[in-house]
C-alpha cells in the first residue's frame, strides 16, 4: 500500500475536522448530535433492563378513556404495578369524565396518548395502546427540547454541552423519568417546560426581540399551562421575560429617529418622558401577545370541571389548614365555615362520597369558599404559614411517591418497588432534608440574585443578559409553583403534586452553570454588537483559550504601539 493511499483517510478526516470546526456550522452538528444522544440515552434508562414507568393512581382514566381505551386487570393492584396495556373500550357520559361528574378534563398530554396509541400496532404490540410507546415517543420530543436548548445557549461549544447533560441527568433521574411511561398528564408538562427554556433563550439573545420569537415562547407556555393547570404559576418568571425586549419594528424606529445635520455633535440622550413613550411603543406587541396568552390560560383553566376547584377547597381547609391547628372550630370560623363541619378534620373528600345526604354546612362552604379567604386566612395566621412551607419542603425533599410502584408485574420485583437506575437528583435532596430551610431558600432566592444581577450588567452583552433572565424566571417559577401546591391541594397528595417543584429546582443547577459561562462574557468586547445573535461561538473548547487571549494581547500591543508611533512623528 502507497503511502498516498495511506494519507487519504487522514486527509478525509482532516477536512471533516475543518468543516465541523466552523463555528457556523458546529453549532447545528454538536445541538443534532446532543439531541440524538440524549434521545437514545432517556430510551437506554426507560426500558435497558425491563421497561420501568409509574402506576396509575386513578387519575389516569380521566384522560385514557377519552381515547376510548381500558387498562387490561393484572390481578394486582392498580398502585402496585406499571400496567402499561390497554384494550379498546367504548365510553360514554359520566363514564368518562373527572370524577364522575360529567365534564370532560382536558390536558396537552393527550396528544402525546394518542400518537402513542396511533403508533402502537406499528411497533408489533398487541394491545391498542402500550404505555411503553409513549416512552418512546416523549423521549423523542426530550431529545428536540435538548437540541433546541443546546443550539440556543449563547455559550462556548464545551459549556452548551455540560448544560445540557446536566438537564438530560436531571430529567433521567427515578424521581421524573418514570412519569414518561404512565398515563398520567405530568409527562406533557415537563417537556413543555424545557420547550419554555429554549425559546427563552432564543427570546433574549439579542437587544430586541421579534413577533415570531414571542409567539414561540407563547406556544411553549400555553402547551405546558394545557397540560396541567398547576402550572399556571409559570407566568411569574415568563412574562417579566417576555416584556423586557423592545420589539423590533424598522418603520416605528424611522418615526422617532431625529434627523441632525453634519458636524451638529453627538445626539444628546432623550428625556425620560419620550424614552417612555417609545419604550411603551415597542413593545405593544409584547403586552398584547401576553394579554392573549393570559386570557386564554385563564379561560383554560376556568373550563376545568368545577369537581377540581371542590376538591382543592375541601383538602385545602379539612386536610391542611385544620390538621396544622389546635382548635378546628376556631379556624372554621374565621373561615367563615359551619363548625359542624370539623367532624371532618383531617378526612379526604372521599369521606363523602357514598350514599346519604349532604352534611349541613357543606353546600354554603362550597358556596362561600375561595382563594382570597385561604390567603386571608394564612395572612392572619402566619403561624400556619411555616407550618405548611415545612410540610412543603420536606415533600419536596422527598421526590417522588412512596404509594406508586414503577416496575411491571413479570419483573420479578415486590408490589410497590421503586427503582434506582439514576438517583442523583433524589440522593441529593435526600442530603438536603435536615437542612431544607437553608438549602432551598439559599438556592431559590441565590439564583434569582444572580440571574437580575446579570439581568442588568452594563458590562454583558443581550445574551448574556438573557440567561439571566432565564435564570431568574426558572427560579420564580419554582417557588410560584410551590405556593400553587401548598394553596390548592394542600397536604393531599403533595408529594405527587411537587413534581414540579421538583423538576424546576433540578434545573436550576445546570442553569447556574450556564450562569457561571456567562460571567467569563462581562466586559469582552463582543459583548456589545448589538444584531450578534450567538456570540463566541468561535471559543469552543476551554484549552484553547489560552492561545486566544494570548493573540488578542499581541495584537492590543502591535496597535498601541502603532499609536505610539502615530504621536512621535513629527507635525
């Protein structure tokens, strides 16, 4: 063999290496690359060893008779086991309903059910829809949510690719990933939530923003609030975020761009009254698409069966605030409640259910009940408040739940097992329980400090800037949604219900690590081009910083000394 032919493979390499060492072009390879990667990864951990997911706890029914299937009997128990089968089945009326009262529950999710069930014969199972299917199909839409995020960090190559293996280590951990394969709405809503991130991060990587890029960020939202109503809250971080751009509009700028003559001098800084008007101006688009997207979660979540909203309300007062009390009547009547109704402290709503007439008092409560007289009451009692935070923290702290098994009946594991394939986040919080009253508020409020610190560095670029608003909105978010859970559903079931505070608080560490790329920004000089839309991107790899500064002082050197010489020749 010639040493031509032995040269020709290292030279192919060689030009590959080139053209994927463009930084326009390395960008799209290593975000497709991660997305894959990650796609194969979350299948690898869901079904590498026997397929693993969560029981049902009977809220999934709401949503799988409205594909008209039945889970096929396992002779177990329904929290026992994954059972991930089901048969066609034809419902009608109350049949198929929330709670039986006749209205329909609507969620995102059912969209992910019913590919999953339109691709089921495809993939050789025998039933009419297999839980494993969804599996398959939310790892493939959290592998485009890693790509997207990947693509959209306004980081070096090295950094885009640490942020987003912590994301995909977080998600994969046992307290989140088995809600992939289960019938339950939670799997829509966490990839929603990493769909919010990516388009945020597009949203503010420059000075402006556009139409479309709030009309993405708008879409995520509303596919997240869609799949489950207790993440409404995600506009405590959102919309802040969404106003702070202008909106690039040329024909407005060309109105209010005065016009000076040559030689006239630097245009001197508006006042502040036209710097508000303007400023409100651009971004009429902002608040209207938010105004839109308000309403119409809003109208979403008033369309909910009218059953959720009774259920909060009697867990809220019987199942927390009562239980956390030393005198119910007392507490009922300063809620306003008949005090015959405190035979039902500590009681679940199913107290009530089975023949016989409606206790007295109970239909006045249901009447007079809202949310403004539960934060009234917590406002006059702010004793009760530390008292439900710590229940909060440590469900929280505990991750996940106890009642719900994640394996299938053939694995050969006990009714009720959990498994551990990935446990980093859990383990963590784990660590975290005895000190959960400085751990969390340290992380929460430490992250919100840093993302407005660099929100509003002088000396950062917009994309830089933007990841701080990123951060600063996810950690928002966590603690919106933790007083939803405590607010609403209260000590019912609040571990489940946590998940999201859960999943938000995960994320806020491999944000901080994306935080912590965007302080190496603050006073480069590319921070500063106004329409750069990723910059330094030509920075991937940190062994390479080195020689880069190294050439950047050379030629700061030959400049200054070229202006040394400019001033010593002779006039």
């Amino acid at each position: 063999m010639t040493v031509a032919k032995l040269a020709a493979p290292l030279g192919a390499g060689r030009r590959a290496w080139g053209w994927l060492a463009e930084p326009g072009r390395r960008i799209p390879v290593v975000s497709a690359t991660m997305g894959l990667l990650w796609t194969v990864i979350m299948l690898c951990r869901l079904f590498v060893g026997g397929a693993v997911g969560l029981a049902d706890n009977f809220d999934g029914h709401r949503l799988m008779c409205q594909l008209q299937v039945a889970s096929v009997p396992n002779g177990h128990d329904v929290w026992a086991y994954l059972n991930p089968v089901y048969d066609t089945h034809v419902w009608y009326g109350e049949a198929c309903s929330a709670g039986g009262t006749g209205e329909p529950y609507y969620s995102s999710e059912w969209y992910f059910l019913w590919l999953a069930k339109l691709l089921t014969p495809l993939f050789g199972y025998h039933h009419a829809l297999d839980l494993r299917m969804l599996g398959i199909v939310v790892s493939v839409f959290f592998g485009v949510a890693i790509g997207l995020i990947c693509a959209a960090l306004p980081l070096p190559v090295w950094v885009r690719v640490l942020v987003v293996s912590l994301i995909g280590l977080f998600t994969a951990d046992s307290a989140i990933a088995p809600y992939f394969i289960s019938p339950l709405s939670e799997p829509a809503a966490i990839i929603g939530m990493l769909f919010i991130i990516a388009a945020l991060l597009r949203l503010l990587r420059r000075n402006y923003a556009t139409v479309f890029d709030l009309l993405l960020v708008s879409a995520a939202v509303l596919w997240t609030v869609v799949a489950k109503t207790q993440t409404i809250t995600m506009f405590a971080g959102v919309l802040p975020a969404m106003l702070i751009r202008p909106v690039r509009f040329p024909l407005l700028a060309k109105i209010f761009r005065r016009r000076r003559e040559p030689g006239m001098g630097p245009e001197p800084r508006p006042r502040l009254a036209r710097r508000l008007v303007v400023g409100g101006l651009r971004r009429t688009p902002a608040f209207a698409i938010c105004g839109l997207l308000v309403f119409g979660c809003l109208q979403f979540s008033a369309s909910q069966s009218r059953w959720l909203t009774e259920i909060y309300y009697f867990h809220q007062v019987f199942e927390t605030i009562l239980p956390l009390g030393s005198d119910p009547k007392q507490d009922l009547r300063d809620l306003g409640v008949d005090e015959s109704l405190a035979k039902y402290n500590g009681e679940s709503i199913l107290a009530l259910s089975g023949p016989g007439e409606v206790p007295q008092g109970y239909r006045e409560f249901l009447d007079t009940m809202s949310m403004g007289k539960i934060v009234e009451f917590y406002a006059t009692h702010p004793g009760r408040i530390f008292a439900v935070l710590d229940k909060g923290l440590d469900a929280v702290t505990e991750a996940r739940p106890g009642y719900l098994g994640n394996y299938l009946p053939d694995s050969g594991e006990p009714a009720y097992a959990h498994e551990n394939r990935v446990f980093v986040g859990e383990a963590l919080f784990t660590l975290f329980r005895p000190l959960r009253w400085v751990v969390f508020p340290v992380l929460w409020l430490g992250s919100l400090a840093l993302g407005l610190w660099l929100a509003f560095h002088r000396r950062l670029g917009a994309s830089g800037r933007g990841l701080g608003w990123v951060l600063a909105a996810m950690s928002l978010n966590t603690m919106a949604q933790l007083a939803s859970v405590l607010l609403s559903d209260g000590m019912n079931d609040i571990v489940k219900h946590s998940v999201f505070v859960v999943y938000s608080t995960y994320l806020l560490f491999p944000l901080l690590v994306a935080a912590l790329g965007a302080l190496d920004k603050i006073g480069r000089p590319d921070q500063f081009l106004p329409d750069q839309r990723l910059p330094n991107t030509g920075v991937p790899w940190p062994w390479q910083r080195k020689r880069l500064r190294r050439e950047e002082r050379i030629r700061q050197e030959a400049r200054r000394a070229a202006e040394r010489e400019r001033e010593l020749e002779p006039v």
